[in-house]
C-alpha cells in the first residue's frame, strides 16, 4: 500500500510528520474521467480522510495539461489568451495552472532559502507597470542580491498616476480617485515589507555589514531611518544604505545593475508587463501569481551567465546565491511533477503568503479574488 510523509489535516498531530509503519489505511476508492481509479485512504490519528490526489499537483484537476508547456509559455512572453488558444482550454483553466505552479514554486523557494549561506548585498529597487488603468501604476519593490542576481522577495502598491496630464486627464483622474480610494503610504509600506523580509533572511550575526543598495527616492531612506535594525547597530550587526543616482549609465558597473536586469527581464519576458501593449494586470492577485512564478523560474531554472564558459560559473542564480545544487534540482523537478506544497507547513514572509492566498487587491474591485479551498491547506 502507498505511504505517504504525513496526514493532510493541518489540525492533527501528525500532519508536520507521520510516524514510521502504516499510520493510514486503505478506505475504499473513486473512478474519475481524468485519472482513473484513485485509491482512498484514512488517517488513524484523526480519521480524516484522503487520496493519493491529495499530495498531487493535480488534485481537484478535471482536465490535465503539461505543466511544464504552461511554465514554458507563460515565462517566455506569451500572453494567457494565446496559451489558452494554443492548447485549446478555457483561459480560466490556463489561470489555475498557473496558480498552482506559482504556490508550488513559493513553497520550493521557502524551503531553499533555509539553506543559503550567501550573505551578499542587496538590491531593492521599484519596478513600474500598472493595474487595469494607467491611471493606476503600481510599484513593485524587488530585493535582488547584488552580484548573483538571486531574488530573495517582493511586494506590490498602487498609487496615483504621475506627470503631466491634460486638463481631461486630470478631470477623469479626480473622479476615479474619488471613487477608488488608495492606500495612503503604499510605496513606504511594500519597500518596508521588502526590506524586512531580507533582513530576516540573513544570519543572526554578520561577517560583514548588511549593504542596502538603492536609488535616491525619499521615501526609501525615510523607512530606512524608522527602521529598529537600523536606529540600534550593533558592533555584530551594521547596515550600511548605499544611494545611486538613477541617470548613471544601466550597465553592469553600475551598483544598481541587478534591479536594472530583473526589470530588463520582466518587460521582455512577461506580455502584461511588454510597454505599448494591450496586455496588462486585469486583477493584482492574479498578477502577483504570474509575477512570483516568472521571478521563482528565474532564480533556479535560468542560467546565470549564457556566455561565460561552462565550467566558470554556476548552473543557475541560486547556486551563484550560495544555495546547493541538490536544492536546485529539488526545485526543478517538483516544480511541474512532485508533491505539491501545504500553506500549513510552510514558513513564508508576509509578502509571500499574501501572494499565495491572493490577498493583494485590485483598484476599483471589492471583491476579493476566488480562491479554492485547498490552497488554505
């Protein structure tokens, strides 16, 4: 009989680990349309009840569809409407494969994190799209380690549209305002998130002082100073905030360089995010979840340097950023085909457990965005 690593319920007690031996037993079965006859199960603790679906990407699925086409595609700058067409499934269905393969790559990302022994500088810097109306911008801090580009977290705002405008814009600017109230502080707020959740991730004790590297916005240094890491250094523990000017040349000399080539990547990779297009953020959890998947890829499947020599430099962002290969190959393989990740035991950053329960919401919409009920497990 099958075994599985523990019980699905989050309440009972050996939901963080099952004992050795045959703690569940066989409790009848089901036939789907999908996969066949699955077997049943039951716990002996708590008497729950389960499946070998249960610990499945698949679970819930009525209609499977290579995962590993749909993170292909979807990190490749092809828009959800094309991949719906081009696999010929409802764009509903091509949205909740790619939740699921953003809450797995999330719970993979956590668990690896656990093993990084890098203490490199890092990055923090906005990058600028929008969500629903370019009357709506948002700004997404990314923190990015400074020379193995390895994105460590990242947060969401929306504010109020900039520049100039004409005395129309300005006109239909006031009325959806009016009516769509913003978060007042949301750029300080998500650069704060950001910025904790770094820091967190560093050793109790530095080798060095923790370098901050960011550009001259006002608002970035005015968290910074309010911040208790930063008001009490210690001997042991010292931040040091590192300003860049933003006209200094993008290249890789500049400071700045791995904000400039995660934004690089995000517009050329992800269509909602390509300038001039029609493809843009309809729902900010939705496109949270596409952002996270994109980020997370890139971190443990994309090649760290294409043209330095083969045995120069590192198989992927994450082992320049100091975490094992045997995690990064974790990663890729229960990314598209291993057992899927509980919510219940994991240990994730504010911001990311925002992303995976969709809590990030949209301007203008009040209805939070649908979320199954297996997610919460």
């Amino acid at each position: 009989m099958q075994q599985f690593p523990f019980c699905p319920n989050p309440r009972c007690r050996w939901h963080e680990e099952a004992p050795e031996g045959k703690w569940a037993k066989a409790k009848g079965f089901y036939t789907t349309k999908a996969f066949g006859r699955i077997q049943r199960f039951q716990c002996r603790a708590c008497h729950t009840t389960f499946s070998s679906q249960t610990f499945s990407l698949s679970y819930y699925v009525k209609r499977p569809i290579p995962l590993p086409d749909v993170l292909g595609r979807i990190t490749s700058g092809e828009s959800l409407r094309a991949i719906s067409r081009n696999l010929s499934v409802s764009l509903r269905l091509v949205t909740n494969r790619i939740d699921r393969l953003a809450r797995q790559a999330i719970g993979l990302h956590a668990q690896a994190l656990s093993s990084r022994v890098s203490t490199d500088d890092i990055c923090i810097d906005g990058f600028v799209s929008f969500d629903g109306s370019q009357y709506f911008p948002s700004e997404i801090p990314i923190a990015i380690t400074a020379h193995s580009q390895f994105v460590l977290d990242f947060s969401h705002a929306s504010r109020r549209r900039s520049g100039s405008m004409t005395p129309a814009q300005k006109e239909k600017a006031s009325l959806l305002y009016a009516r769509c109230p913003l978060e007042r502080g949301a750029i300080a707020r998500s650069f704060r998130e950001t910025l904790e959740s770094a820091l967190a991730l560093q050793p109790s004790s530095f080798h060095r002082p923790f370098v901050l590297i960011t550009d001259e916005k006002p608002d970035y240094r005015r968290v910074l100073h309010r911040l208790e890491a930063f008001r009490n250094q210690t001997e042991e523990r010292r931040l040091v905030h590192w300003t860049i000017w933003s006209k200094l040349p993008r290249t890789i000399h500049n400071p700045l360089f791995s904000s400039n080539y995660i934004d690089r990547e995000l517009r050329k990779d992800l269509a909602h995010h390509h300038r001039e297009t029609v493809c843009f953020n309809r729902n900010v959890a939705n496109g949270m979840m596409r952002l996270a998947l994109y980020l997370l890829a890139h971190n443990y499947l994309k090649p760290f340097r294409i043209r330095a020599p083969r045995g120069s430099r590192p198989g992927s962002h994450a082992e320049a950023a100091g975490i094992p290969a045997s995690w990064v190959r974790q990663f890729a393989h229960s990314l598209t085909g291993g057992m899927r990740m509980f919510l219940s035991r994991l240990r994730l950053s504010a911001t990311l457990k925002r992303t995976w329960e969709k809590g990030w919401k949209t301007p203008g919409k009040e209805k939070a965005a649908y979320l199954p009920k297996y997610a919460f497990m």
